[in-house]
C-alpha cells in the first residue's frame, strides 16, 4: 500500500492531527521549515544552537511554539523563570550540561524523525491488522469515552532506547 493512501483518508489519524503540531500536505506529514531548522540546531549540540541554559532552553521552544502558531496559548507567565530554575539552580551544574549536551540533542533528532515515525506506525499498524481479521484498528488514534480499542506502538513512538 502506498503512503499516499495510507496518511491521506484514515479515520485514525484525522482523530489526532488537530491534537499534533505536525502540517499534512499530499498526504505527507511534516514539521514547518522553521522547526525543522530549530530541532537541527538543537540536535547538533549547545555549541551549535546555543541552548545551554534554561532560560535558553526556554527562547527555543518559545520559538518552535511561534513557528506552529501555538503562540494564542500561552504558556505561563512564570514558564521562563521556571525553566531557568530548574535548569541553572536546582540541578548540578554536571547534570545540566549532560542535559544540554545528550538529552537535548537526542530530544531533537526523535522530533526531526517524528513525521516519519507516525507514518511508519500506520503503516507497520495497517500489516499487523491484515494478518488478523482485517478488522481490528490498532492505529495511533482518539477513541470517543467509553469506547474499548487496542493501539500498537513501537518503542520508537513511545522514545526509548531501542538499543
């Protein structure tokens, strides 16, 4: 089954797409050019995007957010003291910058991927459905309360270590 067909008319997705940042065009998903700028820099490291702090931690998902128009939601106005708080006075001075240097970057590069990861989960979901009844759904999806349903996600989707 080809991608097109997959992504563009499934119930299953359209459930979630308005709850995801995520743009769809010609049935493929994908991050705005400026996010996608924003997690590369970020997966490259603190010397490459700068964020090394928590309140620069903080300009850059501002950013992001900005750039998905996400802006009308505002975060709290105590967000920015927040995360420098908890990033530059609470944590070890060690434990910040191992957050900087791996978590961050690892941060970015699952986000770079994530538009993929979603169309490989429907896909991998569609051929786990044709091997039972052809019926059953097990996609990434809404369900309406009181509804009983079964998703499968793979270990990417859910961002652990698949080492």
């Amino acid at each position: 089954m080809e991608m097109e067909m997959v992504i563009g008319s499934r119930e299953d997705l359209n459930s979630i797409l308005p709850f995801l940042p995520l743009l769809l065009r010609s049935s493929t998903l994908f991050w705005p050019s400026q996010v996608v700028e924003t997690l590369k820099s970020m997966a490259a490291g603190p010397d490459h995007s700068g964020v090394n702090s928590g309140e620069a931690l903080f300009r850059s998902i501002s950013n992001i957010r900005n750039s998905l128009s996400l802006s009308n939601h505002r975060l709290a106005s105590s967000s920015q003291r927040g995360y420098a708080l908890f990033f530059d006075k609470l944590m070890s001075e060690t434990e910040s910058m191992q957050w900087f240097r791996e978590v961050i970057p690892a941060l970015g590069n699952l986000l770079l991927q994530f538009p993929s990861l979603l169309e490989t989960h429907y896909r991998n979901t569609d051929q786990l459905a044709s091997k039972g009844s052809g019926k059953a759904k097990t996609g990434l999806r809404l369900l309406a309360s009181q509804v009983a349903g079964t998703v499968y996600l793979s270990q990417a989707m859910l961002a652990e270590s698949c080492d």
